[in-house]
C-alpha cells in the first residue's frame, strides 16, 4: 500500500514538476519575444510619440463607465 502511494505521489510530483516548467518556459518566451521585438529601431520610434499619461487620462471614463455597469 506504501509502495502505491509513494509512486502516486512521486508521478504527481513528476507531473507538476512538468507544469511548472511549461509556464516558466512560456513566460521566459513571451519576455524574450517581447524584447526582441521593442529592440526594433521601427517600433522604438513608434512608440517614443505615444504619450502614456495622456492614454491612461482618456482610458479613464471609459474604465469608470466600466465598473459602475458591472457593479450593477
């Protein structure tokens, strides 16, 4: 009976193990293609004339219309 759980536990372990190492590798990837896309002289350029403040100041009506619609 001991020798069954310690083989169950053990294929878990395996198996989390496993899953923890997908995300970590997606993520790693997503950070690498992300990086190597902002290095890009085109984009840097495109995205030097945006102006966050001015984004987030527009954004923010539309995200209070947001909350009080859900909040209903």
């Amino acid at each position: 009976m001991s020798i069954e759980l310690t083989e169950r536990t053990n294929a878990q372990d395996a198996q989390e193990s496993r899953d923890t190492l997908f995300l970590l590798g997606g993520a790693a990837m997503v950070v690498f293609g992300a990086g190597l896309i902002l290095s890009t002289p085109v984009v840097r350029r495109f995205l030097g004339g945006v102006n966050a403040g001015g984004v987030l100041q527009a954004a923010l009506p539309d995200f209070d219309r947001y909350m009080k619609l859900r909040s209903m």
